[in-house]
C-alpha cells in the first residue's frame, strides 16, 4: 500500500487513517522507527497481549545460546 501523508508543523509524522486502520494503530501506540539508506520504516511495537500470541520460532537452550554467545564474543574481541 502507498499512501501519501503529512509532517505537521511540530515535524510529527500523520499517517493518514487508512494506514493506521491497517496496523491497528491508536493515539498513544507505541512505534518503532528505523533508517535504511533514504527509506523511513515505522513498524508498530505489539502489545504485551497480542505478542504473547505471537507464533513462536527459535527454540534453543540456555547452554546453546551461552556457547554463541561466548564464540561471538571472541570473534569480536579478535578484531
């Protein structure tokens, strides 16, 4: 969807309604805003509620993600 909007006169971005109709956005959600390259994106920060609900995907242990984290480390250190 392209939809063109407005900055106001404070430099707040006014998504227009269709668009936050879209990605149920509410005065007072939260967003998140990111740079790449020249494009704004804005992605909205699910609720605690509906993130619970969220499909969940990477299933790893305690002692898999401390043995990545510790070679990470390392490789960072080695730079």
């Amino acid at each position: 969807m392209i939809v063109k909007g407005v900055v106001g006169t404070k430099g707040e971005l006014l998504p227009p309604k269709r668009i936050r109709d879209r990605l149920h956005l509410k005065s007072g959600s939260t967003v998140i805003y990111r740079v790449e390259v020249s494009r704004l994106i804005i992605e909205p920060v699910p609720d605690l509620m509906t993130a619970i609900k969220l499909p969940k995907f990477g299933k790893t242990t305690v002692d898999e993600f401390e043995k990545e984290r510790q070679e990470l480390a390392m490789e960072v250190s080695r730079r």
